[in-house]
C-alpha cells in the first residue's frame, strides 16, 4: 500500500490552487526480465518524481529522477502507470486502482503546475523566484540603458537644433550668392545635413526599440535562468549525493573482507539495488552480440569454499587454481635470496608538470625533455618485466589439459600486468639505445627474463622470458604516445606472444590504450580502454576482453573488464568479469538461448552459467607503498643491485639510481648527460650513414645485441626475437660486445 505523506484533493478539485508540495509512497517498478518488478520507495516533489530502494536512502541515494514537465503520462492496464521521458519509457504499478488513479492524479497536477510556472506571462508577477542579487544586477543593467537612451536623446534634439540653423543659415547665403555653382553646392550641404538627421531619428528608435525589447523579454529571461540554475542544483546534489555513496561502499569494503574466513562467498543482499538490476546485462562488443548471464540455481551447491577450489567445471585438480604455487618445497623456499621489501622514500619536491607541458602539446611523449620529478625510478624495460607480476597463472596455464580453460588463465594473466598501474602515474625512464635488463628467478618462480631497446624513435623494447615450467613469452611493443593537453594517451603497438611447450598452444594477443587525466588541474589518474582480442594459432580459440572505459555518469564498475571466451566455431563456454585492479573470474556457461530484444532492435543472448570462480586477485601492496612510487612487492625488487649482470644494464644507470636514492638534483644532472651522449651517437651513426650513401656501400643502421629481427611463422609479422647468447655470456662474464651507454 502507498505511504503518502499528504493526501492529494479530490480529482474534481485538482485545478483549486491548493495542491500538496510532496506526494510519498510505494510504487512497483519494472526492472529487467530477470527480476520484473521491483518495490520502491517514490517521492514527487516540485515536478520531480524520484524514487529509493527504501525511505532510510533519501537521506544519501538516489536511484533515479524523471522530469515531469517533459514527460508523458499514460494510464494502462490493472493499475499500470507509464512515464516516457527523454526517450526512457519508466513503467510503473500500484496496488490498487484508486491508488493507481491517485498517483495518476498527482503526476499530472504536478506537471501542469510545472509548465504553468515555466510559460506564464510576463506579467504573472514571479519575479520572487530569481535571487535578489540577480534581479538588482538586471534591473541596474535596463536603468543604465536607459540613461544612455536619455543621453542620446538629448545628443538628437542638439542635433536637430544645430542641423535647422544650418539649414537657415545656408538658406540665407545662397540668397546672398545667387552664383550657379555656389548654390548647387549649398543644395548639396543642405541635403547632407537633412539625412544627418534623419539618420539619428533613426539611431535614437533604434535604441528605443532595443531597449523595449529587453524590458520585454526580461522576466522571460530571469525565470529561464531560474530554472537552468535549479536544473543545476539538483544535478549537483545527485552528484554529491553519488559520490558520498561511492565512498561509503570503498570504505565498506576496505573494512569488510570479501570472503570469509572459510572462504566461502559472502552472502548477497536478497533484494539488489538499482544499480545492479541491469548488471546481468554486458555492453554489446564490436562482432560480438549482447548478451545476458543468469547464474544457474541448480548448481549453487558448488559454490566455492576457499581459492584453492577449481574455476572450471572439470578437468583440473584443485590447487591449480590457487594463488601460491607449491612445485618448490620448504627447504627450497629457505634457500632463497631474502630481496628487499624497502625502497628510500619518495622526496616532497614540488612541480608544475602544466609549466614543463603546455608547450608539448601534440608531440610525442619520448621526445619530451622532462626531469625526473616525473619519473619513477624504473625505467620502461623494467616496466615490461614487471608485466610477470603473476607469472603463477601462467605456471598453472600449463597444466591445463583443456584449451579454454588454459585461455581463460591466458585472459587473467593479460589483464593481470595492469593491475600494477592504478596508482603509477609517474613516467618511466626511457630506455636509452642499447639498454638492457635481465631477471633471473630460476630459483623463486623458475622463469628468466631479458629486454633490450632495439629502437630509440620510435622507442622500442623487445622481451624474452623462458620459464621451466611449461612456457614462453616473448614480445616487441613500441610506444605510441601523445600529449592533448588535457590528458597523456600512451598506446603500446605489437604483439605479445606466448607457447606452452607440452600442447603447442601459440596465443597472440595485443595491450589496450593507458590515459593519464587531469594533467592541468587536479589529482592525476590513470586508465585503461579498448579491446584486447587473445586468438590460439593452433585451435582458433578466441577470448575477447573489453576494458570498459571510465565516465562519472556511468553506472558500470569502475576499471571494469568484461569477456568472452570462444572456441574455433565461435560458440561462448566461458563468461570473464572483474575489474583490471583487483581480480579476474570466470563463470562456465552451461545453456544459451535469445533473449529480450536489446537497443536497436537487437536481441540480447542470454547465457546460464555455474558460479564464477576466482581466476586472479591482485596482491596488496607492501606497507608504506605510498611513499615508495605505489611499488608492488616484485616492483621493489627489479632495480635491486645484482652482480655480474651486462654493463648496458638498466640497474646500472646512474640518473635512476640517484633518483631512488632520492638524490634528484644529482639525477637530473646526470640525465641530461645521458641524453645529450646519446644525441652525439645518434648523429655519428648518421653521419656515417651519409657517407657510405655517398660511397655507394650498403647503409647497415643500428643493430641490437642479443635479438634479431624475423618474420613471424603465426602472424607473418616482421619482429624482433631473441637470437640467443646473453646467460651464456653472463655465465663466462664476457661482455666484450657490449657497448658503453653509461
């Protein structure tokens, strides 16, 4: 039954002047065809009809608000009320049909009075409703015309007065001077005078004109601003009341664990929000339908009850799913190297990057000289290593005796290297020419890694890592980025390669575009956005991931990711979701079937799916990583000293190493150092180019170390791989090849 606060006049008395403020109760409203109607709590209000989960969120959330003087209002059947407002139609019902007509009643009073304030007459006397300082502002502005108008009125009567004693002046001299020429040219001066003025007659009407006009049109235009300003309040309220809720739920969830300690799920509220009525519903991707995902009821048994349990259906035994991989025993664990978990801390310097930027715009990011105040002490090969933040899930990918499960970790472990960058908004060192880094982990997770840059313009990075345990990855990405003022988009342009030495399976698959926001003003931040499409050469399995891009209005999760994972004949066996900063999961489809029609006339593919089960979680970060460039654990470690690594190593760069130590000053001399040595290589190489040109020779330009350009046997691009020979070198501590970059 409906609540209302106060109850509305008769429907024979509704056109009477009095007519409640507020009108209050329970309506149904539909929702989706998952969960149909659903109760809230509606409120109308000065033409505003908003609605609440429940009476205790007026106080802090609202679930949505329709514009009654746009809207149109039908009655339908048994107790239905349908609101069509900017292209929305909101269907609604009541319990009863008096109290369907009582609503009915209510809207529509609420919506005459509305149009009626916003289209009455000039002289319907409302100018109370525009804020005093506005209504002096605009009065003073038509006083002030009008006293200009005064002024130029008297201007016109000097004038006339002046121009008719021209007049009879002239007339009188050509009654003196009958002469032929001198009386035609006196006509001439008499008619000048006589259109002078009658142009300022003309001027003065026209000012007159002007000024009715405003006088007229001057209350039309207080109440229009009125409203805009209204518009606009409540508009900020619904912001501020969004962002008050935004922040209660991180605070809750930061106080909540999201498990528990059984490791069970925690339990869901019986009846969801808003918010989540349409979370069933995915964006449509590009070649790929919409579609919806209902959990199956009939397997809520297999919840899981800890991260050890399987994701998949089947296939794999439990721990291989776990975050901690166990192939190394205790006293293996106990002989590894103890790395640092510290770095020095971040010194306060203060910096405009606006002042360093705003001649940059529209140039490429690597061609900017910056000091180091921007920077983080890593530099963009280290970068790229860190991308085996979770090499687990690889490890685990290999034991994988079903291709798409093995492709659902492959999906996990690509959005998994972002998961690094939501608080690193400071820029890498860019790798001077040359520049290598090693990772050598064979004794923690049974993988080594090296990188070099094979190119300066455009800045390239080529990347090798072999892991014992069933795999290898290897990728050249090149650095796109451009400054638009407002905002730094850096794109990665390549691709990364992986095989699994035990089934052959090759997978390829590309990075999505970083955007650094709020470069001018403001907290900078960072995200990801596009599509990453992830294709097994040897089955043609596909998953396709979108990163859902950041907006405010948006009501999808922030730093959202969405999947779906295909086999070679295009049919979905596994939905992917989570969030690129904090975890993967994957739910198994078990039936699909066409569902309601979608926007465009398109109908949505509904999938039913078992429980989603934990693919990936981000690890928390180390105790005051605040003050240490928001660095993982791994981060910590990349730029420790090690012994007998190649003198090109990115460790041994001077500028990085002052700058963790917090000697910026002294980084900053260094790397200006470095870049202007590395300019004068470039011209030599140049001018030694010119002159074999001249000389007829072949031109041979830079040629990397320890990688070679080939064409690819999978996707028949041109790309750099590793020929080989660097741990053999390092084994022997021969780095005569090497050249001095430091």
């Amino acid at each position: 039954m409906s609540e209302p606060v106060k109850s509305l006049p008769s429907p024979s008395s509704l056109g009477q002047p009095a007519v409640p403020d507020t009108y209050k109760g329970w309506l149904y409203k539909w929702t989706n065809y998952l969960k149909g109607y659903q109760r809230r709590w509606f409120v109308l209000s000065n033409g505003l009809l908003s609605y609440y989960r429940t009476q205790a969120e007026m106080a802090h959330t609202c679930r949505g608000t329709i514009t009654l003087s746009t809207a149109h209002i039908e009655v339908g059947d048994a107790c239905h009320l349908v609101l069509t407002s900017g292209g929305r139609s909101y269907h609604l019902k009541a319990t009863s049909d008096g109290e369907s007509q009582r609503w009915h009643a209510a809207l529509q009073q609420a919506k005459t009075n509305i149009t009626n304030m916003l289209l009455q007459s000039d002289d319907s006397g409302d100018e109370s409703l525009v804020p005093q300082p506005d209504r002096l502002l605009t009065q003073g502005a038509l006083k002030t015309l009008a006293s200009k108008l005064d002024d130029l009125s008297t201007c016109n009567e000097l004038i006339g007065k002046h121009g008719a004693a021209l007049q009879r002046s002239l007339s009188e001299l050509e009654d003196l001077r009958p002469a032929a020429d001198g009386s035609d040219r006196l006509k001439t001066v008499n008619e000048r005078a006589t259109l002078f003025r009658i142009t300022s007659n003309a001027m003065i009407k026209a000012c007159r004109d002007f000024l009715d006009l405003a006088e007229t049109h001057s209350r039309r235009w207080q109440r229009a601003l009125q409203y805009e300003r209204e518009q606009r309040h409540h508009l900020e309220e619904t912001i501020e009341q969004l962002a008050k809720q935004h922040n209660s739920l991180e605070r809750a969830w930061r106080e909540s664990p999201s498990t528990h300690p059984d490791g069970g799920e925690r339990t869901q509220e019986g009846d969801a929000s808003d918010e989540n009525e349409d979370a069933e519903f995915f964006d449509a991707m590009e070649d790929s339908p919409a579609f919806i995902t209902v959990t199956a009821a009939c397997h809520t048994q297999h919840r899981r009850s800890g991260s050890n349990q399987s994701v998949m259906s089947g296939g794999l035994p439990s721990n291989d799913w776990s975050h901690a991989d166990n192939d190394s025993g205790c006293n293996d664990v106990q002989q590894r190297r103890v790395r640092r978990s510290r770095i020095p801390d971040k010194p306060n310097y203060s910096l405009n990057l606006w002042s360093i930027m705003k001649n940059c715009i529209g140039k490429e990011l690597s061609k900017i000289p910056m000091p180091v105040n921007f920077n983080e002490p890593l530099s963009m090969l280290q970068r790229l290593t860190e991308d085996l933040e979770y090499s687990e899930l690889l490890d685990r990918a290999a034991r994988c005796e079903s291709s798409l499960e093995q492709l659902c970790l492959v999906a996990a472990f690509s959005v998994s290297s972002y998961s690094t960058t939501v608080h690193r908004t400071a820029k890498p060192f860019n790798p001077l020419l040359g520049e290598t880094y090693e990772l050598d982990r064979l004794d923690d997770f049974g993988y080594r890694s090296i990188c070099e840059q094979v190119s300066h313009h455009p800045p390239a990075a080529a990347h090798h890592v072999t892991s014992q345990r069933g795999w290898t990855l290897w990728q050249e990405i090149t650095i796109d980025s451009k400054f638009r003022g407002k905002y730094i988009s850096i794109m990665p342009l390549g691709c990364i390669h992986l095989q699994f030495h035990s089934s052959g399976n090759r997978y390829v698959w590309g990075k999505v575009t970083s955007t650094v926001h709020n470069i001018i003003v403001g907290k900078l931040w960072i995200d990801q956005s596009g599509d990453i499409e992830i294709v097994n050469h040897r089955t043609k399995d596909t998953c396709h991931l979108k990163f859902v891009p950041y907006s405010y209005f948006s009501r999808d999760l922030p730093r959202k990711v969405t999947g779906v994972v295909a086999d070679s004949e295009g049919t979905a066996h596994y939905i992917l979701s989570g969030t690129w900063d904090d975890k993967m999961e994957s739910s198994k489809i078990v039936e699909s079937s066409r569902g309601c029609g979608g926007s465009e006339g398109k109908q949505k593919t509904v999938y039913q799916t078992l429980q989603p089960k934990v693919l990936w979680k981000k690890y928390p970060l180390p105790e005051n990583a605040e003050n240490m460039h928001f660095f993982s654990s791994l981060a910590l470690t990349l730029n420790e000293p090690e012994e007998g690594v190649a003198p090109t190593d990115s460790r041994l760069r001077p500028d990085q190493r002052l700058m963790e130590a917090g000697l910026w000053d002294e980084a900053n001399g260094h790397k200006q150092r470095l870049e202007e040595q590395q300019r004068l290589e470039r011209r030599k190489r140049e001018a030694q180019a010119a002159q074999a040109l001249e000389e007829g020779q072949d031109v041979e330009g830079f040629q990397p170390l320890w990688f070679e350009r080939r064409t690819d046997d999978a996707t028949g691009d041109s790309t750099y791989v590793y020929r080989g020979g660097y741990w053999e070198a390092k084994d022997r501590q021969d780095w005569s090849q090497c050249p001095e970059i430091f």
